[in-house]
C-alpha cells in the first residue's frame, strides 16, 4: 500500500502539473494519502447515509481505491494521450529544426557562393572598367589625330586649291608667251624677208654702178689693170647671188 500511495501521489503531482501547463480549470480529484490496512481489531463499522446499511470500513476504503483508481486511469490515459500529442509536436519541431538547419546551412553556403559571385563580379567590372578607360585614352588620342590630320588635310586643300589657280595662271601665261613668241617670229621672218631683199636690190644697185664705172674707166685708161677687171672681186659677184 505504501508503494501505491508514493505511485498515485507522483501521479497525482504530474496530472496537476500538466493541467497547470494546459491552463486546465478543471477540478482535480481529491488527493489523500492511503494509510497502511488496519488490522482487523481496529476496523469498525459504518453506516451509509443513503441506504442505511452498515458496511466494514476496509470494504467503503476499497470502493473509494477503486473510484479513486479509475479516476487516477482515466487522468493517466489523458496524460499519456496528451503526452503522445506533445511528442508528436517534439518531433515535428524537430523535424522542423532539422528543416531549418538544412535550409539555415544551404542559405550560408548560398551567401558564400553569392559573396564569391558579387567579388568575382566586382573584380570583373574593375578590369572592364580600366579596359573602358584604356579604349577611351586611344580613342581620344586617336580622335586627336583624326583632328589634326583633317586640319592639314584643310590646309593642304587651299595650298592644292593655290597651287591649281598658279598653274593656270601660269600655263595663261605660257600660252600668252607662246603666242608673242609666235608674233616675234613672224615680225622676224618678215623683218628678214625685207632686209634680204634691200640687200639684194642694194646689192644690185652697186653691181650695176660698179659695172658703169668699169667701162668709164675702161675708156679712160685703156690698157690698164683697171681695164682687165681687177677693181670688182669674184666674191662680190658671189654674196650678191646669194
């Protein structure tokens, strides 16, 4: 009897105990310790209040064990079905916290990899960045030059420009020359043509005068050199042919 009051008294404690946590109301059945069976000298007599019959006092404490016992079942099969049903949520959150940890280890593994990602990106758009700024430096030399060379390409337009208009200027000028060349000639030709025949008709005059003072000599001094025609040379006959 001992060792079942110290049992029903634990379960007593743990039924209030879980009431307490579910924030049950409900009255709980009243706790007594069960003393040690009398023995047989000490049991008396006692009477119902309902019926009048008198029963033994072993026999009314056997009832109330039973009643007591009962109550103590169905407090215990509350207690283990709500245990079971505390169990069941232990291990769904347990399940859960598995779940979480899984996901909590795939999301940092996840971060590294975005970390390692976002760097390698970083990294990237530096090297793209001084790439960037290289190609802008040649492409501002080179549009530099561009400038520069369509300046001289300017300049040397207005100089061919220039140098088009002095060639026509000049071959004008050639032509023009060409021409007074062509007239110079001309007056020349026609200046030599008249000299030629002055000379000629000079030269005529002078052989005809030349040959009348012959004969005037001839018949002045007969038989002289004079006579034998020494005074008009061969040669003077010749450049007045020509």
């Amino acid at each position: 009897m001992g060792v079942a009051a110290t049992t029903l008294a634990a379960s007593q404690s743990a039924t209030l105990s879980s009431r307490r946590v579910r924030g049950d109301t409900r009255t709980p059945v009243a706790t007594r310790s069960i003393s040690p069976r009398r023995p047989p000298e000490a049991t008396r007599a006692q009477a119902n209040p309902f019926t009048g019959q008198v029963q033994s006092r072993d026999l009314v404490e056997q009832r109330v064990e039973e009643k007591l016992q009962s109550c103590l079942q169905r407090e215990l099969d509350e207690f283990m079905s709500e245990l079971a049903i505390v169990q069941r949520r232990c291990q769904c959150l347990e399940e859960s916290l598995t779940i979480a940890e899984s996901q909590r280890v795939k999301a940092r593994g996840m971060s590294t990899r975005l970390k390692e990602r976002l760097q390698l990106f970083h990294d990237q758009n530096a090297e793209n960045c001084r790439i960037a700024e290289m190609e802008i430096a040649k492409y501002t030399i080179d549009c530099d030059m561009l400038k520069h060379l369509q300046a001289a390409e300017g300049s040397f337009e207005a100089e061919r420009d220039e140098a088009f208009r002095s060639g026509q200027k000049l071959e004008e000028s050639l032509r023009e020359l060409a021409r007074d060349s062509e007239t110079i000639s001309d007056q020349e030709e026609q200046e030599a043509q008249t000299a030629k025949s002055q000379l000629a008709d000079l030269m005529e005059a002078s052989l005809s005068q030349a040959a009348k003072s012959e004969k005037n000599l001839q018949h002045t001094f007969p038989g002289s050199r004079f006579a034998r025609g020494a005074v008009v040379p061969e040669t003077f006959g010749l450049v007045c042919r020509r």
